[in-house]
C-alpha cells in the first residue's frame, strides 16, 4: 500500500499574466431607464389607459406626471373633449352617448364652475359688479370678466384667471389709466387667453400666463398684454385701420375668435377679409377671403345664415369652414374651402368639400379649435313653436362638435335657454383624468 504522492504547488502567476474575468455588467443608469420607459408610455393609444400605467409602481408614476412628459403625450394624444364653458350658462360637460361622458363627469366634479373660490375686484361700488363669467378658456385656464350691471358704454372690464380643478386663481391689477386715458372712446373691448409656448424649450413655467386684450377704437386697434412673470400690463400694438389697408369695421365681432399655430382669428368683422394677431410678433394683418369659390359661396341667393370660421386642417393652408342655411325648406351645409400657402401668386380659396348637416334644425356657428369646429343648435320644432308666440320659453340647446378631418358630427351636450338667451359663444374645454392633471397656476 503506497501513500498517495504529494501534489505540486502551482506556481504562482506573474500579475501581468492574470486571467480579467468579466466584472458583474453594472446596471443602467436611472435616468437611461426613465427615458425608454418615458418612450414606451407615449405609445400607450389613450389617456385611460396612461392611468393604468401610472398605478403600477411608483416610478412610473412619476415619469407619467412629470410635466415634460405630459407635453409630450398631449402633442401626441390630444386630450379630448369633455364639455362648453357656456357664455352665462355655466359649465356643462359632455353627455351620454358621448365617448368623453364618464370622463367628463369626473372632472366636472372635481371642479368649482361657480368660481365661489375667486375673490371679488377690491371697488367701492361693488354693490353692482355681476358675478364673474368666463371669456375664454385654453391650456387649462379659465379668464374670468367681472363687470358693472349698469355699464351700457364698452368698459374695460376686472379680469381674473383662474384653474377650477385646483381652485386657485390670479386677479388681475386693471390697465393702468395713464395708459387708456389717451385713446379715443372705447368701442368695443375684448379679453384672451394667450396660448403656452408650443416649443419646448420656450416653456420656462407652466404656470405662467398672459392675457391678451384687444380695444377697438373709431380709428385703431390697440392690443394690451398682461403678463403674470413682470406682473403689468403693456401695450403690444396699436394699428391705425388704415395701415391695416382697410376701414373701420362696420359691426362689433371681437367677441367671435379662433386661435389656431400662434394667431388669433376674427371672421366676422367684415364680409371680405380676416383680421388676424400674430401672437409670435404681435403684429396685426388681414387676410382676403372674397377669393375664388368664396365670391360663389357669399353670394348664393336665398341663404338665411352665412358664417366663416377658420379650423385647424392641413398644415401649411389656411382652411374655413363656412356655414351656410336655407329657408323653405330648412337645410344647412358646411363648405370646407382652403387657400394653399405655398409662396405662389394664387390665393384663391378653393372648395374641398361639402358637408350637409341633418335637417330640421337651425344651426350656428360657436368656435373652433383642436380639429373641430362646434355648433349650436336648435331643433325647428322648438323654433316653430316660439315663431307662434309661444317664447319667451325655455328650449334645449344642442351643441355639437364636428371633427374636422373625418366630418364627423357629434352631440356633445345639452342646455335650457330662452330665445333672447341663446348663448352665441362657446368655450371647449380638453382635459386628461383627474390623476394626469397638473394645476396650471
């Protein structure tokens, strides 16, 4: 029996000749994991289903809510509508059988539309101010007018912007007077809401905010701007009408405007052209429409209604939809026209499409914007009834959206107004679910 042979030591290695096994792979770093995952959430299809996302840890929460990120999923998924602020009839939010209905009530909730939250202008002679009413509504704010119930004159009005989610608000100091006591007598005054920069890089604080409000006098126009980061007011711009090319407009319409890639639109100020604010350089232009198919459409015999708005279709044109109504028998179409501006001579506007809308109803045109244009309307019935002294009554309004690629037409909601109350103006309101939105004050 022999004992088992000693083994050799091994021999040492010299260090250079080490053997480097591959290290642990380090884990990626956060802001690398945050970024694929910030990409992956942007190709969620809807809102709802962003909610879902948001609720399975808490990371994704904060990427999903972070305010980079929901710029980015807005641009890509509009939020959808979810109901009219209502000149003087409130908020009322989309109904059934409307996709946005559960989505609507929601928010609808959550939010104070009497503004009971927004303090009133600090006046002496308050005893006569009327309760605040909205103006105009974008990017999730709403620009309230409080104004006195005797003034019969156009004034310049208290002002307030507010966020009915988050009920906070912002009153606005009034124009200063050594600013308005050199112009002529006031005609006809009109606040707006300036829209967010649409870069990213020029969003500073999303809850910054200008306001924009336009004064007609007999021989100019004078633009005045708030703004909430240096807290006063200014004038941005004070044309005479006759370096506009044009004269006085012979009806007030100030009040009737569409905002559409950073300009301001008005259409109903007169019948041959457009007045238009570059917000960008907040210089003032007018455009012709008494062009092309427009001089067919303006004077077709028999028409009752005839009402131009400016929507958001094809980039790189400029689209109207023209609502047009007949009497006897009772029809009404939408004319979509575009005038292309590629840099050559013709601006003729041309005719896209025709849209007839379902009959025995009247119809009126109430705003655009976001790819839609939106309608008021009334059913003849109703019209019939208080043509035979049956009004004043109270009637339901239907409002209605029209979409502005697929001429889709969609009731979104209903209100009781008198013949003498019919609201003329209403201010679409766009909103993500309560957990996606963010107080933009």
């Amino acid at each position: 029996h022999h004992a088992p042979s000693p083994q050799p030591n091994p021999l040492p290695l010299h260090p250079a000749a080490a053997v480097d096994l591959p290290p642990t792979m380090a884990p990626p770093a956060s802001y690398i994991v945050n970024e694929i995952l910030e990409e992956i959430f942007l190709r969620l299809p809807t809102p709802a289903a962003l909610v879902r996302a948001s609720t399975a840890s808490p990371r994704f929460r904060r990427i999903i809510t972070g305010r980079s990120f929901l710029r980015r999923f807005r641009a890509l998924h509009p939020p959808p509508l979810v109901g009219f602020a209502l000149d003087k009839h409130g908020f009322h939010h989309a109904q059934e059988p409307h996709p946005s209905a559960p989505l609507a009530r929601a928010l609808a909730d959550r939010a104070d539309f009497t503004y009971s939250f927004v303090p009133k202008p600090n006046d002496d002679w308050l005893s006569g101010l009327s309760p605040w009413c909205h103006r105009d509504v974008r990017d999730g704010r709403v620009l309230l007018e409080c104004s006195y119930l005797w003034d019969i004159e156009p004034v310049f009005t208290h002002l307030a912007v507010c966020d009915p989610w988050s009920r906070r608000s912002t009153l606005l100091f009034p124009i200063p007077e050594e600013m308005t006591v050199q112009q002529e007598r006031l005609i006809e005054f009109e606040p707006m809401l300036a829209p967010i920069g649409e870069d990213e890089d020029e969003v500073e604080d999303e809850t910054s905010f200008k306001v924009i409000c336009t004064a007609r006098y007999e021989t100019k126009l004078v633009t005045f701007v708030y703004s909430s980061v240096a807290v006063e007011w200014c004038i941005a711009a004070s044309p005479s009408w006759n370096s506009l090319g044009t004269d006085e407009p012979p009806r007030k319409g100030f009040s009737h405007f569409n905002y559409l890639r950073g300009c301001f639109y008005w259409s109903s100020l007169w019948k041959d052209k457009l007045l238009v604010l570059d917000t960008r350089t907040m210089e003032f232009s007018t455009v012709n429409i008494l062009t092309g198919y427009h001089v067919q459409l303006i004077n077709q015999p028999g028409q009752s209604v005839c009402m131009s708005t400016i929507v958001d279709g094809t980039k790189g044109a400029l689209e109207m939809f023209t609502l047009v109504g007949h009497c006897k028998p009772t029809s009404f179409y939408i004319y979509h026209t575009s005038q292309q501006n590629n840099g050559g001579p013709s601006k003729e506007w041309q005719l896209k499409n025709v849209i007839a809308l379902p009959p025995r109803c009247l119809y009126y045109t109430v705003g655009a914007t976001e790819g839609f244009l939106f309608l008021r309307g009334v059913r003849e019935a109703r019209w019939d009834d208080n043509r035979h002294g049956v009004f004043p009554v109270d009637n339901d309004v239907d409002f209605f959206s029209l979409d502005v690629k697929t001429s889709e037409l969609k009731k979104v909601c209903s209100c009781r107004a008198t013949i003498f109350d019919r609201p003329n103006r209403a201010h679409p309101l766009f909103g993500f679910p309560p957990s996606l939105s963010k107080p933009s004050l």
